[in-house]
C-alpha cells in the first residue's frame, strides 16, 4: 500500500482539498485505485450540526454520514463514493478509544495519546486503505501544522513514516506564498511552517506553494534551499480560473511524475477523460444567468455542490452559468420582487428564517414562466407556494414553521412519535420511483434512481390528491408512494422540485439530470 499524506501550514482555507483531490485525478487518470481519507481535528462526532456560516455547506455521503465539503471535492475529481468511515474526527477517534477502555480491550493499562490515540488512528487508515481495495491511500490532515487538536494525527503519521517503507510513504504540504507591496513572493511563511512540521519529526517530500500568480524559479530554488526538497519538488499552484484546471496545472509543474518516482510506481498513459472535459469547460462562450435564493448566501462555500453542479450543466448544455447570488431575508423585506435572471433556483435550509422571501421568488418564477429548481426545503416552499397561490390555501405551510389547517409539509404520524430533534432526518441514498410520461423520467430516462437526502418533513398525504386536481404533478416517489420525492409543473416549460439534493451526485463529467435539465431550459435549448 502506498500512503500519500497532505499537510497545510501559515493558514487555513488555502486549498488542501483541492490539491489532494487533484492529486487524487492525476493518479486515477493513470487507472490507480485511489481511496481518499479527510482527518477532521474537531472534536464533533462529524459536521451534522455545524453553521454553514462558519463551516459551509454539510455534504453528504451514501450512507447517510454527514461530512466536510472536501469530501464532496474528493468524489466529484476521483469518481468514487465514499462512506463515513472516509472521514476520521477527533471525536470518532476518542469516542472508539473510549469505548474500547470501558470493555476493557486494554487490559487495565493507563489510556493515553501515545499509545491508544495514535494507533486508532493508524489502525483507521489502514483498515479503510485495505477494505476498499485500494492501490494508494491519500489522506489529508485538515486544519494547519501546529493546531493543538491536530497534533495526535501528526504524530500518528510521524510513526506511520517510520514504520512503512521509504518508498510507500510520501509527504505533500501545502503552504502558502504570499505577495509583498511590491509584488515580490515571501518565502519566509513556508519557512517556518516547515520548521514547524519538523519540530514534530515530518520533512515534507513535496511543496505545493500557494501564490496569487505562478512561482518563479528563483521562488522555487529558495524554498528547495531552506526546506530542504529538491527544486522539482516545489509546486506552484497559483490561482486557477477554475478549480477543475488544477489537476492540469499539477501535471504542467510535473508533480505526477514526481509522486511516481518517489513512490516507485510505473508511469501510465492517462485516459485523458479530465482534459476533455476542461477544454470544453474553456470553449464555452454563451452564458445564462441562475439567480440562487438563500439565507447563507454571504459564505458561497454553503453551496459549494449546487454551484458545482450548475457548472456542470452548464458544461453539458453548453454555456457558462453565471450565479446572481439573492439573501433571501432582503427578498423577504422587499415590496414587488422583480429577478432579473434567466433560471432561479431555491436551495435547501432549515428553519423559518427567509423562508418567505424564497417563496416569493418561486412565486415570481412560476408566474413569469421562468426556469425553476427547488431543492429540499426548497421543493417543500414551492408546494406551499401553490398551495397558497393556486389552490388558494392562504394558510399554506409546513408545520416546521407554523402551526395551519393546511399544513401541506408536515411529518408522518409514525416521525411525530420520535420527540427528538433530528431523530427522524432522512440520511444518504434512498431509492426512488419515477413515473412514465414525465420530465423526471425524460431527464432520468430510467424507472428507478438512488438520490442522497438530507431532511425530516415530508409532502402531506393527505393533500396530494388536490395538488395533482390543480396541475401539480408528483412525479417521483419512495417508500411505497408514501413519501413524495419529485414535483413538476408541466404548465411552465420547466418548473422542477425534488425533495432529495442531487447536487450531491453530480460530476462534471457526468452531470446531475435535474441540473442539466434546468440549465438547458434557462438556455433555451431543448431538454
């Protein structure tokens, strides 16, 4: 097994993700089996309950596990699927060791960071590395070298690197290189955060050199001089006009071969699926615009998979999208709503806060026949839009946000028996059922699809009938047709909702159905 660890130091938010992701392509472009691995050092079992304000956007995986965005750049660049086991905390890590003292796996000795903590968290990464049958192993430490709760993981792959071969073994870290008044790059930072890496016994094999424009080689020859890595080596990884061209720039800087000869393995004929797709990323010229309504629109990251899966629709259709980012509680303040956009999209969000404002844009959608998405909470405020504005249910709304005769979203008699909160949250793939003659099964073009969820209230049973009286088609559903998973409005040409996130599936080179289908029609291009 070979073992590719990423580090970052000076900052965080510099771009670990992406470069392990891309680290990740650039080998499974060569037919590498890859597993990726993402070290959380916070001490939350996983990232379920965090503010997107400070944390962005809660992906989640096949089995339900709710994780980090980066995990999301993992699946989207290498192709895979991963599960919560992909995702090492520090509170997974002691919650295992805890649970192993109590039953007493320890025969009596005193629990500490070294041993126990440490050979968890080995014993983690390789039981993840051999159960997915995987050729490399990447794994990236999150936050930054010198980080009290990162320091366990640290020390954990000091003694994986003494305990593996030299040649199966290789450290990348990714530091940042910042620019003086005059321009000039500051090599002083990645200095002392290698420093600090090797005060705790880690020498990088690898610099990848964050910098607002490309590193020059009197850049590369001085971090190779007091970092002590060869100078190709040194990898600059400038701002990309795109994240998915990062994988190119790697292999322009020649880290692929690098990673290769360090590791010993043999180079391969990439298939060069990746560069495809990137250049007809780059020939597109046309553009539409996608107004995206939300409450967390000020942190982007919140939505990071549904702007991904925009782009990718766009790829497919063959435009550029264009995000008009709408605070959805301004929406809410304002009079007569007016969005100026070619397609409006109403993501997912909990709580009752702007909801009023999403649905009057969806409001504003429907009535003008402009391309609409909604997603999660964002399918549940369109049924209550058209409850209220159709059907003339004025009281129309989800008993998540107010107690009404006409509580269209509501939970299902066997949830309310659950008084915990959270307690009855749909998690990760669930199977669905799509009706024929439909714009779902045109998009899909299948009977069956496994889509990622990531909610508790559900379409009410009790109201479909007058829905579907009124134009409102539900046109995918699970549980047997209990739970409503899909709604359209054959109406308007493209008025679109599911109750699941599908953003979560897409990949820019195979992009979500409901993405490429609500792109084209904001295009004006045929479905």
């Amino acid at each position: 097994m070979k073992y590719i660890m990423v580090t970052g130091g000076v900052m965080s938010g510099l771009g670990k993700g992406i470069t392990s992701a891309s680290i990740g392509r650039l080998l499974v472009e060569m037919g590498y089996r890859v597993v990726p691995i993402k070290i959380d050092p916070y001490i939350n079992i996983d990232a379920g309950t965090m503010n997107p304000f400070q944390h962005g956007e809660v992906y989640v995986l096949k089995d339900g596990t709710e994780v980090d965005l980066d995990l999301g750049h993992y699946e989207r660049f290498i192709g895979v699927e991963l599960t919560g086991d992909h995702n090492i905390t520090t509170g997974k890590i002691y919650r295992n060791v805890i649970e192993k003292e109590r039953k007493g796996e320890y025969l009596g000795q005193t629990v500490q960071i070294i041993p126990h903590v440490t050979d968890e968290i080995k014993s983690w990464i390789r039981r993840v590395a051999k159960e997915n049958d995987a050729e490399i192993c990447l794994v990236e430490i999150g936050g930054t070298v010198g980080d009290i709760e990162g320091m366990p993981f640290l020390e954990a792959i000091r003694q994986m690197r003494n305990e593996e071969k030299p040649e199966d073994f290789l450290l990348v870290h990714v530091t940042l290189v910042p620019l003086d008044s005059s321009g000039e790059q500051k090599t002083k930072p990645t200095q002392h955060s290698v420093k600090e890496l090797r005060s705790i016994g880690l020498q990088p094999d690898v610099i990848v050199g964050r910098c607002a424009r490309r590193l020059e080689e009197g850049t590369k020859r001085k971090i190779s001089l007091f970092c002590d890595v060869p100078v190709e080596a040194v990898i600059s990884a400038e701002d990309a006009s795109d994240i998915y061209e990062v994988p190119l720039m790697f292999r322009d800087e020649g880290l692929d071969d690098y990673i290769l000869s360090k590791l010993k393995l043999e180079k391969r004929e990439p298939s060069g699926e990746w560069e495809r797709m990137v250049e007809k990323l780059r020939s597109l010229e046309d553009e539409v615009t996608i107004a995206v309504v939300g409450k967390y629109v000020d942190v982007q990251d919140s939505y990071l998979s549904i702007r991904e899966a925009l782009k990718h629709g766009g790829i497919e259709a063959g435009c550029k999208v264009r995000i008009l980012w709408i605070d959805s509680e301004e929406l809410e303040k304002a009079g007569d709503v007016e969005i100026d956009a070619d397609g409006i999209l109403v993501p997912g969000g909990f709580g009752k806060r702007g909801a009023e404002g999403k649905i009057k844009a969806i409001e504003y959608a429907r009535e003008n026949d402009i391309p609409f998405l909604g997603i999660c909470f964002g399918f549940q405020l369109a049924v209550i839009e058209f409850a209220r504005h159709v059907i003339g249910w004025e009281d129309a709304n989800s008993s998540e946000l107010a107690e009404t005769e006409h509580a269209v979203i509501d939970l299902l008699p066997e949830q309310k028996e659950i008084d915990e909160l959270g307690g009855t949250m749909r998690l990760g793939d669930i199977e669905v059922t799509i009706k024929p003659g439909t714009m779902a099964m045109k998009l899909y073009g299948r009977e069956k699809i496994y889509e990622r969820h990531r909610h508790r209230y559900e379409v009410n049973p009790d109201f479909i009938s007058e829905f579907e009286k009124y134009g409102l088609i539900f046109s995918g559903y699970s549980d047997g047709g209990r739970r409503m998973e899909i709604m359209e409005y054959p109406k308007n040409k493209f008025f679109f909702g599911t109750q699941f996130h599908p953003e979560f599936k897409s990949r820019p080179y195979s992009p979500s159905p409901p993405f490429v289908g609500f792109v084209k029609a904001a295009y004006g291009v045929e479905i």
